[in-house]
C-alpha cells in the first residue's frame, strides 16, 4: 500500500516513539517521518560512495563531517576496500550517524556478494551460474549463510543480491551471475538464497527487477523486447516467487528498457505490478547511475530534475551513483512536485531499517577475525565446486582417468595455470585460489606421473606462437587435459584482458583467441584429448563435439576449483552436474533454450548440412549442442515405476531410480509439463520439480517429484494468471531432451466426455470389399513434396510403402481401408479410402 504522509509539521524531539522497539515497524517508521525535514528525508533515499569519504583504504574524517552533516543518510558502500578496512571504517560511519546527526538513524552499510563478500580476505565461493549447475537448492542456503558471517565481521548489513536474471542470449557478458535460462530453477534457487541471509541478519536486495536477460544483440543495458505473457511468466517469474513468499525489503531496478519505456521509470513495472499485484512493501534501489540514464541514456527525461520526478513517480525510492535526487528539494519547496511522493519513498527505506532490526542492532552481530575464511566455508565452496562440473562428453569413457596406468599427462591451455572466479569478487590472482594445473600436481604428487604444462595460447589474443610447445608436450605425455574458456574482471580492482563478464559483451560463441587452433593441433597429435571449459558462459563448439572424446564445463569454481577439476579427472569426485543453460550451436541459433513455443524450432523438420542440405536450416538443425539439464555421469541410472497421484491442489509424482553401475553417484531426475492444447502457444516443455539425491552401486530409490496445480499456470495477453482445463503430458528425464517416462492428466475437467480418445477403427469387415490401387502424392501445407512418408494399412496392419522423392505413392489396398500416412516430426494424418483411387494428402508439421 503506497503511504501518503503530505506536509508535515515536525513533531518534538521529546517524544520519540520511533526508537520504542516495542512500537510495530509501521508506527515506527510514521512517527520518524514526521520529525524529518525535507533535507534529511532526501538524503534518506541517497547513497554515500567511498569516494565522496575515503582517500585510499582510510576514512577521511573531515571528509565525512563535510558531507554527510548532520542528516541521517541511507547508504553508504565501500566496493574498492579491503575486508579489513571495512571492519574498521564502515563501524566508525555507522556510529557518526547514531551520534553525530539530528535524528540518529542508522545506515544501511552495502555490500555486493554475488559468490562471496567482494572484499579481500572473504571465502571466493563458485560463481552463480556454478550454483545453478548443483541443482542444489540447500547448497544456495549454505552459502548465503556462510558469507552472512563474513559481511556482519565487515560491517555490513545490506547486499545488493542476489542477481536472479533469467538470461536468453548467451553473448551477454553477465550470464555467469545468472541461474541461468530456466525461470522455475532461478525461483527455487532465489528463494533458498535469500533465505540464507534472511535468517543470518542480512538483507538481501534482488536484482535485476525487470527483463534482462535477453537484451537487444547481447549487449549490456540493451533493451529487451517481449509481450506481456513472456514478461511474467519468464522475466518476472523469480522475483514474485520470492516477493510473494519470503519478507525481502530490497529491489534493485534494472538499467535497461522494456518494449520502450526504461524499467527504472516504469510505472507499471514498479507500481502496478511489483506492489499492487504482489505486495512489495520494501523500497526500490536504482542500479548505478540509472535515474541519471533516463536522461543521458534513454533520454525520456530533458534535464536531470525531470530524470528524478520520472523516476520517483513511477515508484523507484533510492537513488545510487548519481545526482538527480537532490532536485527533488527545489522542486518541492517551488510546489511543481508533491513532498508525498518523497515521503513514501523516505517511509519504505524507514520501515524496511525498522523490520531487519537496524535500530536495535546497527553494528550486526559480532565477529570475529578468525572466523572468516574459516574451514567449513572453504570446505562448502569446495562443495559447490564438486557438484557444479558437467560432464558433457565421455567416449569410451576416457574419464576417469587412473594414475598406475599413466606415465605422464599433459596439462595445457590459457585457463590450466590461472584462476578464474568470475566477476564480482576481489582478486584474479592465482595466490588466493587453486588452479587447475596446481590441484593435478598435488593429487599426483607421488604416484610417479610426470606433469608437462605449456600454456599454448591466451583467450585474448590470435599470437599462435606458442602451440608448437603445447603440441610437443601433448605428443610426450599419454594424455592431454586442455583448459580453455573465458577470464573475468575483479569488481573495482582488475579489468586487464577479459572477455566475460558485466560490460563484456561477444558477437560470437566461438571460443576467442586462438584457443580454437590450439584444440585443433593438440587433437591431431592423436593422443588421447580431454577439453575442459573454465568458462562463464557456454561456448559454440561444435567441432569439440564431434572430435574431441570427452569435454566438461567446470563454470567459474571459486578458490577451490582445481582441486575439485583434478578429483573429477581422476575419479576421486563422481560428476553430477547438470547444464543450467544450453549451448547453441552458434550466435546465430540464438534463442536457444529448452523452453521454446512448438513454432520456434522451425516448420519443415528437416534439419541439412553441407553433404545433405534441408531446411530449418539448409546446412544446419536449430537444435542446440547439449540442452538444459544434460550431465553424464560415470554410473549409468534406471528410471522406471512412474506412479501419478492428482490431488485437488497438486500432482504428486514419484519415480524409482535405480544405480546399475558400479560407482556410487548423484542423480538429478527432472520434471517436465507441457500444456498440451490452450488458448495461447506454450512451450513445448517447462521444468516443474527436480531433485538431486544420492545412489549407491544397485541402490533403488523412490524419488517425489511434485508440482502444484496453480503452476500449470500462464499469463494471458491481457496480464492476468490463466489456469485452463486440459490435457497435461508430464514427462519424466535427466535432462531436458532425454525423458525417460512420459503419461497424461487432466486437469479441471467436468464432463468426462471430453475425455474421450479418438482411436485407430482397425476392426472393420472386410469381407466382400474389392481392392484397388490408390495412388497420390504427400505434400506439406506449402506444397512441399514430402519424402519418406511411412503409409500404414490399418486391415493389414503393417506398412505398405513410403513415398518417394517426389512425394509419390502406389498402393493396393481393400477399397474400405483406412490408410495413416507418418513421418517423424509430422502430425499423423488418417484417410478412409471410400473406393476413391487417387488421394491427395497434405500433412501438417508438428512434434
């Protein structure tokens, strides 16, 4: 509910209900408002940045005095300090607000911890996009909690977290800080997060409220372009999951434009939706500098004043990085903008430091130096690492590989002696992780196996100098690991030679460099290749796929990376990861998510290439490398026993799962629904419920996998939720294009009539019926000559021919036959013969 206070008149100090902590949030936060003036209520929905008060890693005291004054600011962040200097400092700000202003309120101390406090010292745990490839809610729990106990010994009580961006172009640089392309596996592991810091005394801010994840070309704060359906129930689908089920108090708005207006002066997106349909009751942060870009961006507003009244009247309350805000005071004090619009804004900030516990406990809880980085975090970043590697590949199970029968290995690649934790954390030096060549040396260390290293080449630069070393090293040794990928920037300290990440950008999926050369000459040595990405994001690498035996993706694994590559290498870790997003074939099959409309992966199914051209594409299959959900693993699981209960709200499912290998692993079964038939295009398939449990050798599990009925669920073009009666196939897999158990249920219906199922009539009498030879041609609905399409005879019960190139048939049947023409990824059509000689069929695509 949007609170309108108006002018006021202050209230004494005398009286000062707000600090009774007794008193509710609401009542607290009214009476504050009142005893604020418009100077401090503005400086309210204001950040301080470490530049207007640090020289350095030191608090300038003077400086803080000059700016802050006496008002009570918002926020205030520290990104360039270390951890240290944040202990020491953000304290000491935190208590010249209590003390040394008029009204003593404290401050919201901010933080970024996307996968880890960015400050020096604090635990680098794997990026999101690692996370997300768990498929380990409880694993998003646990870090979130860790890292609470690092921000509170850091001074910090508010991050700007986490990023739950559902992402559709891959060339986009901030993939890595996503969950992914799936927008129920974001929500599930959004909620677990935010969870994490709620329970610890954090506060967590979700970004980035808005579409996103798909901007125009891949490029950063490019507009994104979808109807109303794709907004909500793709876009928006994390976030009201999170809103509508958890007391988070933060939204971050996003910098980017929604089908032409900017999402941070978006009325609808901010109001309509955000609070009025869900409730938000927090406040809404402006990602940096984003009311400033309304006028120098977007340029929907002619002046910066305007900027701010667009931005405050949509519903965005707190301005960070730029100078709109403080516009606000003429103009009010002038009469052209109503001081409410400031109040309610002030009034959310307020209630949002009442609900967390602000007042009562400013400095957070107290730590200890020596509980950061402490065992049992490095031991979960370690975690999250082991269960995020996917195997993509593994030809004649190559992997794992056994020490006693190796002399030597060669170790090669940009990515095999550097680190790579992605952007938002504070280092990129090798000293504060694990690389991987390092993790192979120590778990090689004594076993006799000779480790050859050579770099080969780097990711940012076409110098092929060095391959003929990597070759020699690969020709020397009985195997080949080959390390390539994507490098990532240091929040506020490393920007040197990166290619990933927030700001950069790729036209093209191919792996940059020269890396493609050095992958190609180490396989023509003929030595046994693996190809391990070290990446942010998937790569095109379809000659990979078709060449090199066995390839992983190991996403951005944080300090303990290599330890956890080299265990999968050789056994000691069973792979269990699973593709949170899927690798197209090429920029140019861009869109390509699993969860397509049954019209987006083309109309002739065809698919060609150089030797056989067809179409959808002519020289290609719109079909991506490896879909969402794909991971192999080194023990083989049975599904089987797919049992269906329907309940009034729900469907619970369950499925036995059985190891028939001989390794004890992690199996992660995953449920798909598809909407069969409803009044708008849906996909042809969307994740509902997974699971990740474990297996030992021969081990039989019965495994739940549940959906409620308002998820079947979709938003009509009109914006409203639609739940509509029908057929609902579910489909049972370990991935997203391997389903394994497939049955229907219906939903909603009344009259059982309609749930008659029409049936092939091959029981008719043919006693007496002439036969005649019928002949035509299969044409699609553009009159396409089909080949290849099966005819079956439903009295003779088998098939009697296929068309020819031509499209063309001839066949001999009884004149009361009825013929059902079918070719994969075509509807089935049925003829009754009727005695007619030619018949002319026309079939219609279809999956």
């Amino acid at each position: 509910m949007v609170f309108l206070l108006g002018r006021v008149s202050l209230v004494p100090l005398q009286a000062q209900p707000y600090k009774n902590a007794k008193l509710s949030p609401e009542l607290r936060a009214v009476d504050l408002l009142q005893r604020m003036n418009l100077e401090e209520k503005v400086a309210q929905i204001r950040h301080i940045h470490s530049g207007h008060i640090f020289d350095g890693q030191m608090l300038n005291e003077e400086k803080l005095k000059d700016f802050v004054q006496d008002k009570c600011w918002g926020f205030v962040e520290g990104f360039p300090l270390t951890g240290e200097s944040c202990h020491q400092h953000l304290h000491r700000i935190q208590e010249y607000m209590l003390k040394h202003t008029r009204l003593g309120i404290p401050i919201f101390t901010i933080g970024e911890s996307l996968h880890g406090s960015v400050h020096e010292g604090s635990v680098i745990y794997p990026q999101n996009i690692a996370l997300a490839a768990t498929f380990n809610p409880s694993l998003a729990y646990q870090k979130s909690a860790g890292i609470s106990a690092e921000l509170h010994y850091q001074g910090i009580r508010q991050v700007l977290g986490p990023c739950i961006d559902v992402v559709r172009d891959m060339r986009w640089g901030r993939v890595e800080e996503s969950y992914g392309e799936d927008p129920f596996l974001n929500a599930i592991l959004a909620c677990e997060e935010v969870r994490g810091y709620l329970d610890n005394g954090i506060s967590p801010m979700l970004k980035h409220y808005g579409p996103h994840g798909n901007p125009t070309g891949g490029l950063n704060l490019a507009s994104v372009h979808c109807g109303i359906g794709e907004l909500h129930d793709v876009y928006l689908y994390p976030f009201k999951r999170v809103i509508t089920t958890l007391p988070i108090q933060a939204v971050m708005s996003t910098y980017n434009s929604w089908n032409r207006i900017p999402n941070s002066a978006s009325y609808y997106l901010l109001t309509e939706v955000l609070r009025r349909r869900w409730g938000f009751g927090g406040y809404v942060y402006s990602d940096w500098g984003a009311i400033d870009m309304l006028h120098t961006f977007h340029h929907t507003a002619s002046t910066l004043s305007e900027a701010a009244v667009q931005a405050l009247t949509a519903g965005l309350d707190v301005e960070a990085s730029s100078e709109c805000y403080p516009y606000l005071v003429p103009l009010i004090e002038q009469g052209k903008v109503d001081e409410a619009l400031v109040d309610t804004a002030v009034y959310r900030v307020l209630l949002a430091k009442f609900r967390i516990g602000l007042f009562e406990n400013p400095y957070g809880k107290v730590v200890q130096a020596d509980q950061l980085h402490v065992s049992e975090n490095r031991q979960l970043a370690r975690r999250i690492a082991d269960e995020s590697v996917v195997l993509l590949k593994n030809d004649g199970d190559l992997l794992p590989l056994v020490p006693s029968k190796l002399k030597s290995i060669a170790v090669i690649g940009p990515n095999a002696d550097q680190v790579q934790f992605g952007d938002y954390t504070w280092s990129r030096d090798n000293k504060d992780g694990v690389t991987p060549l390092a993790g192979i040396r120590s778990l090689l260390a004594g076993t006799g196996v000779q480790v050859r290293y050579a770099k080969g080449c780097s990711i940012m630069s076409l110098d092929t100098t060095n391959i003929a070393a990597a070759v020699a090293a690969a020709r020397a040794s009985d195997v080949a690991v080959l390390f390539c990928g994507s490098a990532s920037a240091s929040l506020a300290r490393n920007y040197r030679e990166v290619n990933c990440g927030e700001g950069f950008d790729l036209t093209d999926l191919s792996l940059s460099g020269a890396q493609e050369k050095l992958i190609r000459d180490v396989h023509a040595t003929g030595k046994p290749l693996i190809l391990v990405m070290v990446t942010g994001k998937p790569f095109s690498i379809p000659w990979e796929k078709k060449h090199v035996p066995t390839i992983l993706v190991q996403w951005y694994a944080g300090e303990q990376g290599g330890n956890a590559v080299a265990d999968i290498l050789f056994g000691k870790t069973v792979p269990s990861g699973r593709l949170p997003v899927s690798f197209p074939q090429s920029a140019g099959h861009l869109p390509a998510h699993y969860n397509y409309l049954p019209t987006d992966h083309g109309y002739y199914r065809q698919p060609g290439s150089y030797e056989v051209p067809g179409r959808d594409y002519v020289f290609s299959s719109p079909e991506p490398l490896w879909a969402f959900g794909h991971g192999l693993s080194y023990t083989v699981f049975d599904y089987e026993d797919m049992k269906i209960e329907q309940r009034e709200d729900s469907i619970m499912l369950s499925v036995c799962i059985r190891n028939i290998g001989e390794r004890a692993g992690q199996v992660v079964p995953q449920l798909y629904v598809r909407d069969l038939y409803s009044s708008v295009v849906t996909p042809v398939k969307q994740l509902k419920a997974f699971a990740k449990v474990f297996l030992k050798p021969k081990e039989t599990i019965e495994v739940s996998l549940n959906v409620a009925i308002q998820d079947l669920a979709f938003t009509n073009n009109q914006g409203k939720m639609v739940l509509e009666s029908g057929d609902f196939e579910l489909q049972v897999g370990d991935s997203s294009d391997k389903i394994f158990l497939r049955d229907t249920v219906q939903i909603g219906f009344q009259d059982t009539t309609y749930q008659v199922k029409e049936t092939v009539l091959d029981t008719m009498n043919s006693c007496g019926e002439a036969v005649i030879t019928v002949k035509g041609i299969v044409r699609d609905t553009q009159a396409t000559p089909i080949q290849g399409v099966n005819i079956f005879s439903t009295l003779q019960k088998k098939i009697l021919v296929v068309t020819d190139k031509d499209g063309k048939y001839e066949i001999k049947v009884q004149s009361n036959d009825i013929l059902i023409f079918h070719k994969k990824n075509y509807l089935e059509e049925k003829i009754f013969v009727n005695g007619k000689p030619s018949i002319q069929i026309t079939i219609r695509n279809g999956i």
